[in-house]
C-alpha cells in the first residue's frame, strides 16, 4: 500500500458534546454547565456561611488542632507514639490500626470463605452440611454481636497474667494478649537477609527456565533439589559464616504485665476473629455461586482428560469462576474493611476509636475531623476496588474474554 | 452512627441556617413545651434511668428545676442519653437545649466548643479503682498496669499526665461507654479503672463483687462537673446559671421542698426577694415571680437533692465534702439574688 491511514477528524467537541448534550446536542451542553454552576454557587455558598455561623458562635474552625498535641496515649501504635505527638500523628496511628485489622482480616476471611465454599460443594454429606451450618448460622447473627462475644468470652476464658499459660516460657497467653518473644536484629541479618534474596530470585529464574524447556522442547526438569539447597541450604550457610542474623528477647513477667517480647492485643484478636469469619460466611457462598456457574462439563471434561478431581478444580473450574467471583468478594472486602470501624465497643484503637471518637471529643471540632475519617475510608475503598478492577480484568484476559 | 448524624446536623445547621446564633431558645421550649436535656447514658446518682424509664440523678435534677422554672412542670423534658463522644456535638447541633452530663469545666471547652459552662453542680476529682486481691495501696504503685478509661474525657488525659508525670508505664484501653469500660475491667483486661471518683462509687455498685473491689485514696484531679449551654443566648445562660444558685441560695436560706410554702409567706426581707413576693427579679430573667418556688418544689435545695441521689440517701452515701456549703467547709457558693 505505501500510503498511511487518513488521519480521522478531531473528536474532541463530538465526544464533549455527546457525552454532556446526549440528543439535545450543544443545548444539552449549554443546560449541563449551567447545572453544574448552580451546584458550585449553592457548594460555595453553604461552606462559606457555614464559617461565619461556626465563627460567629465561637466554635473552633479550621484544620489548626491537627499541629496541636494530643495528650492522651494509644495502647497499640505501628508508629511510634506517645502522648506529646499531635494530633495528626493520631490521625496516622488510627489509619495504619484501620489498615492492619483490615488487611489481616481480608486475608483470614477470603482463606476460610474458599475453606468453608469447598466443604459446601463436597460430595460427602457431612462435611457440606457442616459447611451449610458455619454460613447459616454465622450470617444470620449480627456482627457488633460476634465481635462482642469473641471479646468477653474469650476474655472470660483466659487468665490473669499472674497465672499464664505459657508454651516453652517462651510465648504467653492471658488476658492481656498473647506475648511472643520479640526479634533483635543482629550484624548477621544483612547477609542472611541478602542470601535468602539471591535464593529466591535464582529459584524463580529456574523456575521459569523449566517451564520454557517443558512448553517448547517437551522435556520435563526436576527443579525441586536445587531451589530447596538455594533456599534452605544457602542461608544456613551464611548463618554459619555471619552469625545468627536475630536473637529473640523472651517476656517476662514483671509487675502487673509482662515486659519485654512483642504483645498481640486481645481487641486485635477478637476484632480479626469476628471480622473475618464474619465475612467468611459471604464469601463462601460468593465462591459457591461462582463455582457452580462453571458448566458442569467442564468438570466432566477435566476428569476425561484424566486430571483429578483438585486438579480439575484448580486448573479449569476456579478460574473461569473467579470472574463470577471478583466483583461481589471486592463488595466484602470493602464491607469488612467499613465494618472494622465496629472496633470502638470492645476499645480497639482504629481510626474511629481514636481520631473520630476521642480526637473529636477532646478538640470538638466534628466537622473537620469526620470529613478527614471520611474521606480516608473512601480512599481505603477506592484502592481496594481499583485493585480489584485489575485483578480482575487480568482474569478476564487470560481467559480471552 | 448517631455521632455521624449530629455532626451531619451540625454541618447542616452551621451551612443552612441564616442566624443560627439568635438568641431564641426560652421561647422555642416555651413553643415546644418541652425542654431537651442532655444527660449521660447511665451513671448511677447522677443520671440513670430506672426500669420504668424515669430518670434520676443529680444532673437529672439540675433539668427538672430548669424545665419547672420554665415550664412549671418538672416532667416536661425530652432526656436525651449522650456518650462523652457525643455530648458535644448534640450541644452545638441544637439536638439539645442543654448539657446537664458531668462535663469537666476546662478552659479548652470553655473557648472552643461554642458553649458556655453556667456553674458547678458537683466538686469532683479523678481517682482509681482496682481489685482488693491485687493488695495494692496507693495510685504510686501501678507502674506497668493496664488502665480501662472511658474514652472522650479529660480523665483520659489526666491519665496520662499523671502516669507520665510519675515516669510511671502504663497501657490505657479506651472504650466508648463507662458499661463497656466497665465490664472489661471486670473480666480481667484491665487492672485498674480510672473515672471521678463519684463515677468510680456510682460504677462500683454496677459490679458483681462490690466489697472485692477498692477506690485508691489518691485523687489525681480537679474535676468541676457542670451544665453547659450554646454560645449566643445570654439569656438562656442566665437561666441555667441562676436555677442552680437558686438551689444552693434555697438550701442556704434553709427553704426545703417541704417547709416553701410556709417560707414564702414570711416577711423576711430575704425570703420575700427569693421567693418572688416582693420585687420581679424572676420576670427579670424571663421567668415567672414564683420561679424559686418551682425550683424547690420539684427537686428541693441543693443540700436535698445531693442527699436523694449521691449522699446519705441513696446507695452511693458520697459524703458532701468539697459540695458542701462554703459555710460549712465545702466549696458550694451562690452570688446573692438580689
């Protein structure tokens, strides 16, 4: 051909007025900007009188207090903190609390839910039923209930720190948390760290250097020997040589508590434990669904190409359910993420306990401070369902879809 | 989520209201024939419901004087149940027309939440509670104890200041409401639990084991508990301040529910002027003459009310110390009506 495409018209106003206009075309644009100005003006205007009546009545405005110091303490902090931080530092404890039960909560409920969803669709009748019973009578009680209940039950059932049970005293288990011995990282780390690095990434080259032989030449490569000395063998080694890269500091009792080693609150527990079977019970049955939605043939075809039955699964059910499964399990994760807000009736330090309950009562300034947690949760959301969204229309191109 | 709703009210006030600081609260109960009251959600002798829902406390009464001496009817009030979260929001949103809760008088929330405080109901400080099986003794010995607090308070920050202060460790639970607090410190998660000490006589009775458990002698605090009302209606804040003078002024003239009706027939110049027979010093407030009268009629004088719900009358048996009156050693003092 020799002669390159005619490039096409600029689209621009076509698209701006299609998008805005629809079939009233550029009067529809001019009623949509006048829309939009009238929407502003009242936005203005509302904030605006809002300062005035919020200054006129001497009620403190403005995001100021967040240099000020907070003066209270926080039992469970990721950062460092203490009570002469400002009240922005709060603020940033409260999220990364959020994030972590969160975080831990989704990765707990999607491994039971997928657990609980297999026994559902199990062939033998005891363990579906068993299965049937989790979902039912989970999803059925409220969840503030079950957060309540694993706090104090739990609580009830374990002793005071005096009396704990203790496994090697080494880690510790009372009402006060569980205490393991906490890691002291020694000059050995680095190497250590640096041979397991090198393990993992010249296992991963083998890995894919095996796949190539089997896809393109037929030759199947027995990997297993080698990846196992680079990532057990080569570390030991650099420990002989280095030294032991952590040595561990145990708790001991002392007072009231324990000092020393690393303490896992109760509230964690607790509030992880309901969030996540909470939520497991959903799941299941959303992996349920999606399971079932694959045509049974593809099951019937799997077990004539001779693949077993986990196999078949694995290889051919699971991902072709999984795009059934994404879009209502990023709906959970959003919901046990907003859920884990809960936290404030058993004392756990997330973001609403701390920054939106004992921030705002401390500084009064409400509508600042719940615009700030707001905005924090959209964002949390906002993340976890663009990361969905990848997720899942990478599945969806793998499959050809 | 009722903290969510206020504070959506509260922006909605602040951003839709064109005066939302107009001084017009005494005529819109009046219009309502209601007084709403802010009240805590249960705090034995101060304000608690009982199981037929009537509500009782000393800050309960401090609502019942305002809505007889405004409504002449002690029983016309919306009681309104607030965590320490909430209270103040539920102020500034109007939800409210005023704020009986034991609230600590600060200057931080005296400048910057809008709101006034109009005296000193009760004289408190903050102290601690732990189990008598811990055989500790005094406030000293609590290095590396957990702590159950209620979250929203100043007892939160003397907390901290205190153990900091002593270069003592500690770790705090915050809990949203006294009965959760409560019961945590019951099952074991705490060592100790922090409140005023009037809190921590009034939450002791809630406990299983009342006798196993024991109030340290330290008080680590000053804690003056008052009503609060908005900013912006001096009239109003005349009225709330004045219905507790009234009360102490009653209980220092020796006028009691019982003996009023006798008082006001007096010639007593002083007893003439307070109980509304001679001069109009309550149409001075925007009240009725008879306004006195109706204070003490339905809650009695301070001294009355103190005995009904914390002192020697009720199963708190708080002695009156700080709350007695200035003279009788105690700190109760009411600017003469005159």
């Amino acid at each position: 051909m020799g002669v390159g495409a005619r490039k096409p018209p600029p689209q621009l106003a076509l698209k701006l007025r299609r998008a805005l206009g629809g079939r009233a075309g550029w009067n529809g644009v001019a009623v949509q900007l006048v829309f939009g100005a009238i929407l502003a003006w009242i936005a203005y205007e509302v904030i605006s009188n809002a300062r005035t009546n919020l200054e006129t009545q001497h009620i403190a405005a403005g995001f100021g207090f967040l240099q000020n110091s907070a003066s209270f303490d926080v039992n469970q902090t990721l950062i460092s903190y203490s009570g002469s931080d400002t009240y922005f530092r709060v603020f940033l404890v409260g999220i990364l609390n959020t994030l972590l039960v969160s975080v831990v909560g989704i990765v707990f409920a999607t491994v039971i839910g997928f657990g609980v969803a297999l026994c559902r669709l199990s062939p033998n009748w005891l363990v579906s039923r068993v299965g049937g019973l989790y979902v039912e009578a989970i999803r059925n009680l409220p969840l503030l209930f079950q957060i309540l209940f694993w706090y104090l039950a739990v609580l009830a059932a374990l002793p005071a720190p005096r009396q704990s049970l203790s496994i090697f005293s080494a880690i510790f288990l009372n009402n006060r948390g569980v205490i393991v011995p906490s890691p002291l990282a020694q000059p050995g780390l680095v190497a250590f760290l640096a041979a397991l690095a090198l393990g993992i990434v010249t296992s991963l080259a083998l890995r894919s250097y095996a796949r190539q032989m089997l896809f393109g030449q037929g030759r199947a490569i027995r990997i297993w020997p080698y990846v196992l000395t680079l990532l057990v063998g080569l570390p030991l080694v650099t420990m002989l040589a280095f030294g032991p890269p952590v040595t561990f500091e145990f708790p001991q009792l002392r007072g009231f508590n324990f000092a020393g080693g690393t303490r896992i609150i109760p509230e964690l527990v607790a509030l992880t434990v309901g969030l996540s079977t909470y939520t497991a019970a959903f799941i299941a049955e959303i992996v349920r669904a999606g399971i079932l939605s694959v045509h049974k043939g593809q099951m019937e075809a799997g077990s004539s190409l001779g693949l077993s039955r986990g196999a078949t699964l694995r290889l051919i059910v699971v991902p072709q359910a999984m795009r059934v499964i994404v879009p209502p399990l990023t709906n959970q994760y959003l919901n046990l993420t907003k859920n884990s807000s809960l936290a404030v009736a058993i004392g756990y330090p997330d973001l609403v306990s701390v920054f939106a309950g004992t921030a705002l009562s401390q500084t009064g300034q409400a509508i600042e401070i719940l615009v700030m947690t707001m905005g924090v949760y959209l964002l949390i959301s906002l993340a976890t369902s663009a990361i969905m969204s990848v997720y899942g229309w990478r599945i969806s191109r793998s499959l050809g879809a | 989520m009722k903290r969510v709703t206020l504070a959506l009210s509260l922006a909605l006030a602040a951003g839709l209201s064109a005066q939302a600081a107009e001084a017009q609260t005494l005529k819109t109960i009046k219009d309502r024939g209601m007084l709403s009251c802010g009240v805590s959600q249960g705090l034995p002798g101060f304000s608690s419901p009982d199981d037929k829902g009537n509500w009782t406390g000393i800050d309960v009464d401090v609502c019942r004087a305002i809505a007889a001496a405004v409504l002449n009817d002690p029983t016309k009030i919306k009681f309104v149940p607030l965590s320490a979260k909430d209270r103040f929001t539920a102020l500034q949103s109007g939800e409210i027309d005023v704020l009986s809760r034991n609230t600590t008088w600060t200057v931080s929330r005296d400048t910057s939440l809008g709101a006034n405080f109009t005296g000193v109901t009760y004289y408190d400080g903050q102290g601690f509670m732990v189990k008598k099986s811990l055989k500790v003794n005094s406030a000293l010995e609590l290095n590396s104890a957990s702590v159950c607090v209620q979250t929203g308070t100043t007892t939160e920050l003397n907390l901290a200041d205190y153990f900091k202060a002593n270069n003592m460790k500690y770790e705090v639970i915050a809990f949203g409401t006294i009965d959760e607090a409560i019961k945590a410190y019951e099952s074991g998660r705490c060592d100790v639990f922090t409140d005023d000490s009037s809190g921590l006589y009034a939450s002791r009775l809630k406990l299983t084991n009342p006798a196993d458990h024991v109030v340290l002698p330290e008080i680590i605090s000053k804690e003056p508990l008052g009503p609060m009302v908005r900013h912006g209606d001096d009239q109003w804040f005349d009225i709330v301040k004045w219905t507790l003078f009234a009360m102490v002024t009653a209980e220092e003239l020796g006028i009691t529910q019982k003996n009023v009706d006798e008082m006001a027939k007096s010639d007593k110049p002083e007893l003439k002027r307070v109980l509304g027979t001679d001069g109009n010093l309550g149409e001075q407030l925007g009240l009725t003459k008879d306004w006195v009268i109706r204070i003490v009629k339905a809650v009695g004088n301070y001294g009355e009310s103190f005995d009904r719900n914390v002192g020697a009358g009720s199963p708190l048996k708080i002695s009156r110390g700080l709350n007695n009156l200035w003279t009788k050693g105690g700190l109760q003092y009411a600017p003469p009506i005159r």
